[in-house]
C-alpha cells in the first residue's frame, strides 16, 4: 500500500496547487457562463460571507449587472479569495469543489500528467502477479488521486490499484486510520505494507502494528540519522522483495 506522494510520482503540492493558482482565472474566465462554474462560485461567496470576521478575508460581490467591468470584478475577487484560501492551507468544501473541477479539466485535456517515478509500473505489475494487493492512501481526495493515476505518465494505470483512500477515512498521523483501512480491506494491520515519505506517518502506522518502509526520493525531506538507522529504507520500488500472497 502506498500513497501518492514522492512515493509513488511527484506529487500534489508539486503540478496540483501551483497549477490552480497559475490557472484560476483564466479557468474562470472560459467557464463562467456554464452552470458548473457558476455553482463553484456561489459556493465560494457563500464561504467568503461566512469568512468575513477572519482577518484578510476576501469578499466575493454578487453581479450588479454593470457588463464587463462587473464581470471583471467578479471574477478578480474570486482568484483572490481563491489565493487567499489556498495561502492559509484551508480545505474548505467550495475551494475543494473548484480545485477539483479544474483538475478535471486540465487532466481530461491533457494539460497535466500525474508523473510517475519508472520503477513503480514494473514493481506494482510483479506484486499483484503474485497475488498481493495494492491501496492508495492519500492526503489528496480520492477523485484528485484518480485524476493522477487516470492520466499519469505511464498512461491510466487505474487498474493497478484496487482502492483509494484519503483523509476521510482518518489523518494520516492518528494510528487509527490505519487500523480503520485495515478493517475495510478485511485484512490484519500486520499483513500490511505501508510506503510513505513521512516519517510522523510511518510511525502512526507502526503504532498500528503495520510494516512500514520509507521511501527516499528526490526532494524529499531529509531524514535524521536515527530515522535512517529505524527505519527500512528504499530508494526504489523494485528494491522490495515481497512474499507472495499465495
């Protein structure tokens, strides 16, 4: 089980955020007369009315019917708040709900690639060949993650995994996220294997009695010299050797 991070391919906060703030408003601009664009935008100025006592806040006008000027407006107002969301990390359901709109769009017309490291097609192919199984558990939504490996660099590699989970499930620091995957594959935490870059996650998932192994990839954090001492370390997916399920 591993997640996409710098695990798996280079991952969201490297091509998904950067691309929304980049993309906002001409993204805006093509789709705002469509009834999908306009819901994302009522929904944010929803938020933006419920966001008003928050210092900085971005407000969001309704239309005053003044042409292009008010459209002008409208739409700097809403890559604004969008900017000013995305700069205090928030995860609001309106923020959430355009990002992934935009995402959508922009993987569908190929403007973005989920770029997966070229090691980890080859390793995933051999361990379900031997019958083992492979989740994605991510701090991206499961619809962002689906958007990656649908149109990643190696093609849709959907079929190579056979579930996804995200943060609805739990944080993946709390031990008990694991535990709770665990239960809904319908496996032991102990006949599990978790791949991450994050050192404060492999010890929540220790802490639920799953393996764990710790990627080392490029422009990952650095570790400690205890970490590296604890922990098993790969740099690569084809330097595991897994038993087979069978």
């Amino acid at each position: 089980m591993g997640k996409p991070g710098r695990d798996l391919h280079r991952g969201p906060p490297d091509i998904l955020f950067p691309y929304i703030k980049e993309n906002v408003k001409e993204y805006l601009q093509t789709h705002w007369e469509e009834e999908e664009c306009q819901q994302d935008v009522n929904l944010l100025r929803k938020q933006a009315e419920e966001d008003s006592h928050l210092d900085g806040a971005v407000p969001i006008p309704a239309a005053s019917g003044n042409g292009a000027d008010d459209l002008h407006q409208m739409i700097q107002a809403v890559v604004d708040n969008v900017c000013w969301q995305m700069s205090l990390d928030r995860k609001t359901v309106a923020l959430k709900q355009l990002q992934g709109h935009m995402w959508r769009a922009a993987f569908t017309a190929g403007r973005m690639k989920g770029e997966v490291f070229e090691d980890v097609v080859p390793a995933v192919r051999k361990w379900r060949e031997a019958g083992m199984k492979v989740y994605v558990y991510s701090s991206g939504s499961v619809e962002a993650q689906k958007l990656i490996f649908g149109h990643s660099t190696e093609g849709d590699i959907l079929e190579l995994i056979d579930g996804h989970f995200d943060t609805k499930i739990g944080y993946k620091v709390e031990s008990e996220s694991y535990r709770k995957i665990a239960d809904s594959i319908g496996c032991s935490t102990n006949n599990i294997l978790f791949l991450t870059d994050v050192t404060l996650e492999a010890s929540a998932a220790e802490e639920a009695d799953v393996h764990v192994a710790v990627v080392v990839r490029p422009g990952n954090a650095g570790l400690t010299d205890d970490e590296k001492t604890y922990y098993s370390l790969i740099t690569s997916f084809s330097e595991l050797y897994l038993p087979s399920s069978t």
